[in-house]
C-alpha cells in the first residue's frame, strides 16, 4: 500500500473454524490490516495478501479473504477503510493460479465427450430400437399432439393455429394418389393426410403415418404426379420409422440435457420438438432410403419417377444447389444427385399408366391445387371471395412485403 495515516475501525470476522461471527477492531497501517479480536489476539493480514471476493452483494461493504487461506473471512462495514483498500490494495483482484491445470483439462475433455456419447451415439442406438417396439396407438398420439404444436407454432399470431384445408374434393384426390401408391401393406396404421395454409413449399411426415404438405407446395406443383412423388417419398419416411425414430432422439437428447443444465418446461420441449419434425433433420442416408422407396411405389403404379427429377429441377433452378462441404453437412443429398437417381429410376420403368389424376381433379396451371381453380379461373370468381372450392382454404392475396419461403423436399 502507498504512505497514508494509520486508521480505525470495526468489522466482522470469521475464522474459518467456528459459524460464530465475531466483532474485531481494524487498524489499517501502510503495509497492513491488523485484526484484534476481543480476547486480545492479534492477527496481522499483509497488504500483498488481500484478496477481494467478487459477486458481492452488499456494495456498501467489503467482504476480504487472505491469500493462502481459504476459510477466514472479514466483513469490512468502515465506509472509510474499504475506500482506502480498494484504492491502495494493489493486489485486491488477483486470483489465485489454478491448481493442476492438465487434470482439470482432461476432466473436462472427458465430460464434453461423455456428454456427446450419449447425445450422438448412445440416445441415436436407443431411438433406433424404440422406434420399432413403440406401439401404433403412442406413435399416432405423438404424431396428432405435434402436429397442432406445429399449427400454432407457425400462425403469424402465434395464437390461434393456421387453417388446415377441408375440401372434401381436394382430401379425395390426395387420397386417390396414396391409393394407387398401395402402400398399406407397408404400414401398421392408414395414412393420414393433412393441407396447411401456409406458402412453404415444403412436406414432412409425423409419427403415427400423419404426412403434412403445405399449400405452397402444392401451388408449386405443375403435375399431379409431382406431388404424388413427393406423397411416396414422405410415405417412405414413414415406413422406416424416421420420424418417430428422431422424434425419440430429440425428446432423449433434450432430457439429457435437462439434466445437465436444469429442467426444460414441458412447453418448451414440445415446441422443440416440434421445429425439429419441420426442419426433420435426418441423416442423408434416410433420405436416400425414402427417395429410394417413392422410386419403388411410383414405378409399381405405373407412375414416372421423373415427376420427382422435375420438381427438383425447378427447386434448383430457383434456390440453387448445396456443393463442397455445405453438401457434406446437409441433412438430404445434393439437389443434382437426387434429379439423377430419379432419371435413373425412371430409365428402370417399363410402360407408364393412366395418370394419377384426371383432368378434371387436376387443372394445369403455375397456381392450380388438386380439383382447385386457376388464377385464370379466378376472374370468373364472385369478389373479393378468395376460396379454393376444393380444398376449403381462404387464399389471402398476395403481399409483396412477405417472403414466400421455401423448404427441402422430405423435410
């Protein structure tokens, strides 16, 4: 400490062996504070000894402990005196050098790799086995309970849920693809087919054969085995188990978790779960297998794999194509190898059938739904009644303020 005049006061001191909190008298010298309890004892603490505790509450006091002792503490209440060490202490905020540096660093290392072996490794091994013994009756309920998070979780008001399409002609003619597709021997439980009113053009599949397209999509499709492609591809999901299987990581993963950081609120666990399921990030090789497995179903109903070559075609001429490393790290294979595995799957099939809808359940156009109407259609529409008849969904006009969005087929 610099030369000022000795100094006195109170404070409160505790040895480090007893609870009892003792008053003491404080005499601060130049080169040290010395404690004189009421017996008489003296106990000189250094200057260069003198170590702040941080995180303190009361900033009014100073609360001191002495280097090399890890246990005494004294409380200084003198306004004064703990102006004057904090201001002369040239020590006050040194920490003392970390003990075995190399066993801490391996402790840690080890936790953070135990951690990602349970995550990564032990919880993915667990979901693959649950995924296959899980009744359909608990897939089923999983799949209905996400499916109205992920309804709400995507309403503009974050409220009330969006609008799911009612049209009994649209419904029917979604069916009559996932008919001739005949993909109930691969399933223990129907397919269920939902439309959500949303501009995504996107698809993912839920846990108990729910498959969910968004209205965007099927704005997008120019044929009808367009999305009858991306119907088989979700289907093959659903069959392999991929969306129960990583809806069970994502829950074990997340209770990990939990107990590593504190509990996670239900609400939030089931919210996370459900932008999981949107973003569905399975591995490529699942993709493949689902990609793989709509080939199959497409070319046993006499429909073309190509339908689904050309519907990446335009995702790709639109929002480009992931290469080098981005491609590495994506959950679904390069945009370019799947167009190339549809156009080799089509080169496999024989001669192609009736198409997957009639023309009248399917109009051509850049806008039209299964069984909708066209914007050409439209002008013959009463105003301002925006209706797709077929599928029950209020289409709102278009706002040039908002980004259309856009998803990966078989997310």
């Amino acid at each position: 400490m610099s030369d000022f005049p000795t100094y006195e006061g109170f404070g409160d001191y505790l040895d480090g062996e007893k609870a009892a909190q003792r008053r003491v008298h404080l005499m601060l010298m130049p080169d040290r504070l010395r404690i004189t309890l009421a017996d008489g004892e003296v106990i000189d603490w250094l200057a260069d000894e003198l170590r702040a505790l941080p995180d303190q509450a009361d900033a009014s006091s100073l609360m001191l402990m002495r280097a090399g002792d890890a246990l005494a503490r004294l409380k200084v209440t003198d306004p004064e005196i703990a102006r004057l060490i904090r201001t002369n202490a040239k020590t006050l905020r040194k920490r003392p050098p970390v003990e075995n540096p190399g066993k801490i660093v391996k402790w840690a290392v080890g936790a953070v790799s135990s951690v990602a072996l349970i995550i990564f490794v032990l919880v993915p091994m667990m979901a693959n086995q649950l995924a296959l013994y899980l009744p359909p009756e608990g897939e089923k309920a999983l799949g209905d309970a996400t499916f109205e998070q992920i309804r709400t979780a995507l309403s503009e008001d974050g409220f009330l849920p969006i609008s799911a399409c009612d049209g009994a002609e649209g419904l029917a003619a979604l069916e009559k693809m996932t008919a001739r597709l005949n993909t109930d021997d691969d399933l223990p439980y129907p397919v269920e087919i939902s439309v959500l009113d949303h501009e995504l053009v996107n698809a993912f599949a839920l846990p108990g054969g729910r498959i969910v397209l968004f209205r965007g999509l099927l704005l997008d499709a120019e044929a009808p085995e367009e999305v009858a492609a991306v119907l088989a591809h979700e289907i093959g999901h659903v069959v392999h188990r991929d969306p129960t299987r990583d809806a069970l990581r994502v829950a074990g993963s997340v209770g990990v978790l939990g107990l590593l950081f504190g509990d996670f609120a239900g609400g939030t666990v089931v919210l996370m779960l459900a932008n999981q399921l949107i973003n569905a990030q399975y591995s490529q090789s699942a993709e493949s297998g689902a990609d793989d497995y709509a080939y199959e179903r497409m070319s046993a109903a006499g429909l073309p794999p190509s339908a689904m070559a050309s519907f990446f075609e335009r995702l790709r001429e639109e929002y480009g194509d992931e290469a080098g490393l981005v491609a590495h790290f994506s959950s679904h294979p390069q945009m370019t190898a799947r167009i190339e595995a549809a156009l080799a799957a089509q080169d496999q099939v024989g001669a192609v059938g009736e198409p997957v809808l009639s023309g009248e359940e399917w109009q051509d156009d850049d806008t039209v739904t299964p069984a909708g109407t066209s914007e050409a259609d439209d002008a013959d529409l009463p105003e301002p009644d925006y209706k797709t008849p077929s599928l029950g969904l209020d289409r709102a006009e278009p706002d040039p303020d908002r980004n259309s969005g856009t998803g990966r087929l078989g997310r």
